[in-house]
C-alpha cells in the first residue's frame, strides 16, 4: 500500500487521490529556517492568499470526479485540501464535510477550514507544498544561471582570442 507523500495513487476510503503529498521534514534545516521566519512567511503566505489559486478550483474542476484525477500543483495539494490522512470526504473541489472526526492526529486536520480565507494556509501541509514549487522554481533558475554564465564565457573567451589576434595583427604592422 503507498505512503502519503510518495506520489503514489493514495486510497482514502473509497476514493483514489492522484497527487503528492508534501512533508516538511523532506527538506533542509536552512531552508526550513528561512520559510519558518514569521516575516518571510507572512509574506509569502499573504501573496499566496491573493492568488485565489484554491478558490479557483471549483472553477477549474467542474465535477468531483475531474478533481480527484487531476495531477494538482504543490501549493494546490498542500493548501486547497486538507491531508488525506485526515479523511475528510471532498464535497466538491473546493469544499470538504468536516463534520467527521480526524482519523490523524496530524495538526493539519484541525487547522483547515472551508473558509476561502483560511482553507490551509496555517497549515504545515501548505508550507510543504510551497517548499516544493520553490525548489522546483529554483531548480529552472538556478539551469538557466548555468546556462547563461556557459554562454558569456564563451562571449568572453571569444572577444578574448579577437583582440589577441587584432593586437598581432596591428604589432605585424
């Protein structure tokens, strides 16, 4: 049987969930540091309420069926919905029936909320998910810096052979 966060198919009752899972030890200390400060995640946090990204999604799957096998985004599995080991029932993709105890003593369970502004933004869940799309996001920059300093070495290395070769060029004369 698969593991929350392993990105397996997960079955909760009997509902099969198609996403991943996100823990917050699965990353570093210092990157924990950072997104634990109280100001930074104020203000990643308040960012991420405006987006609407998990209002959006009762626009974005029309039915529960769409929602339950669609791949969601980090932040949307980790903020939009409670942990599955919660085992609340999704009434639609947006809006879970919390009127069922928590199975799980995770503290997640108790902090979400149907509400458009709580939902799972206190959640450690959410911190997680952030963590991933960063690190993701990181992960392109951080090719794209390599890339690019491969590339203007080669500029340099070339503008270097070029005024060498001018400089022969102009003590030939």
């Amino acid at each position: 049987m698969p593991t929350p966060g392993n990105g397996s198919i997960i079955l909760v009752g009997v509902h099969l969930l198609r996403y991943k899972e996100y823990q917050l030890q699965d990353y570093s200390s210092w990157f924990l540091k950072q997104l634990n400060n109280t100001h930074n995640w104020e203000r990643l946090k308040s960012c991420l309420v405006k987006s609407d990204d998990c209002n959006n999604l009762s626009r974005k799957y029309r039915t529960l069926k769409q929602y339950k096998q669609a791949k969601l985004t980090p932040i949307e599995a980790g903020c939009c919905r409670p942990p599955s080991e919660c085992g609340y029932p999704a009434i639609n993709a947006s809006y879970y029936d919390l009127s069922f105890h928590p199975i799980s003593s995770n503290k997640d369970c108790k902090v979400y909320k149907n509400s458009k502004a709580i939902k799972c933004y206190n959640c450690d869940s959410f911190k997680a998910g952030v963590a991933q799309y960063m690190k993701t996001e990181w992960r392109v920059v951080a090719i794209f810096n390599v890339v690019l300093f491969v590339v203007l070495s080669i500029i340099y290395f070339v503008g270097c052979c070029a005024r060498r070769n001018a400089a022969r060029s102009l003590s030939k004369v």
